[in-house]
C-alpha cells in the first residue's frame, strides 16, 4: 500500500503551484529541480503553475543506497546566469537538511533577487541543519521511501506514488 497515493499527490502539487503562481506574478521565475529525484515533481509542478516561467537543473548527490554520505557534491551546474531572477528550487525530500543548505549557498552566491525552496517532502525529525522551506508538499516520519522521482540506487522512480521500503512484493513496494 502506498505511503502517498499518486492522486493525493497529485492533488498537493496542484495546490503548491497554486500558491507559487500566485507569490511569484510579475516576478522572473526560474524554476531549478535538484536532479535526479526531483524531476518527476518538477515537471508536474512546472505545468501546474499558471505563470510564465524557466527551467534550469542542478544536479547535487549526497546518498549511496539508503544512506547519506555525509557530504554533498556538485554534479551537474546550472547553464543560467541567476543574478537579480527570483529562484526556486525543487527539491525531492529535505531530511538531514545537508542537501538543501548547501544548494541554498551555492545560489546565493550568485546574488537571485529571491531564493526559495519548495519540497515534495519534508523528514524534520532527522534534520541537523535549520533550512527555511517556503513550501512542503507533506511531512513524513524518519523513512527511506522511493517513487515519484525518488529512488534506491537508481530504481523504482518510476512509480506513480510514494512507498516505504521495507516489504517487498515482487519487487514492488508496499
């Protein structure tokens, strides 16, 4: 059984850019999906949102199987220049807010006029690092889940929700 069903998903996502469609009218929006986990919702959220936008990728990577490095290393580099643009960043989960605030240093360095995040989801129970997170699909306990972009070593992303990985069927999570 899925811990977040694709229509409940869905159903956020569209309430997110919503709100994102709003706060950003007028404003040069540049959208920057944290690759790879991320482009899933990124390109849902992308077409929800009713205003006129880009798109650039970051591509960041901080975890082997289901656990984090420690680190958090920079693999691809965004191709737009970001100064005086607002900015969004997408990312997939926020757990040990290692990912994020290292994202968030990156880009301020190269001076945006706004610098947010929006997340799928949020773990604050593991988090060590106090990250300002402008939007949060949902906030899940202390789990490794896959699908919807999320992945263990490259698989299962393509599943349509959210699951837990702790029982197996058939290679299917439940």
């Amino acid at each position: 059984m899925p811990l977040l069903s694709s229509e409940v998903i869905a159903d956020r996502v569209r309430q997110l850019a919503s709100s994102i469609s709003s706060t950003y009218a007028n404003h040069d929006l540049l959208l920057v999906p944290i690759l790879r986990g991320a482009f899933i919702f990124a390109a849902d959220l992308a077409r929800a949102i009713t205003i006129d936008h880009r798109i650039d990728f970051l591509q960041l990577s901080s975890y082997k199987g289901t656990q984090s490095v420690g680190t958090v290393s920079v693999d691809k580099d965004l191709n737009t220049d970001i100064t005086g643009r607002s900015v969004l960043i997408v990312e997939d989960i926020v757990d040990t807010g290692r990912t994020i605030s290292t994202t968030l240093d990156i880009l301020r360095d190269r001076n945006p006029a706004s610098l947010e995040v929006v997340t799928l989801l949020s773990k604050p129970s593991p988090r060590n690092i106090d990250n300002s997170i402008r939007w949060t699909g949902f906030e899940i306990d202390d789990v490794f889940v896959v699908g919807y972009g999320l992945d263990l070593d490259g698989r299962y992303r393509n599943l349509p929700y959210i699951a837990k990985t702790t029982t197996t069927v058939g290679g299917a999570f439940l």
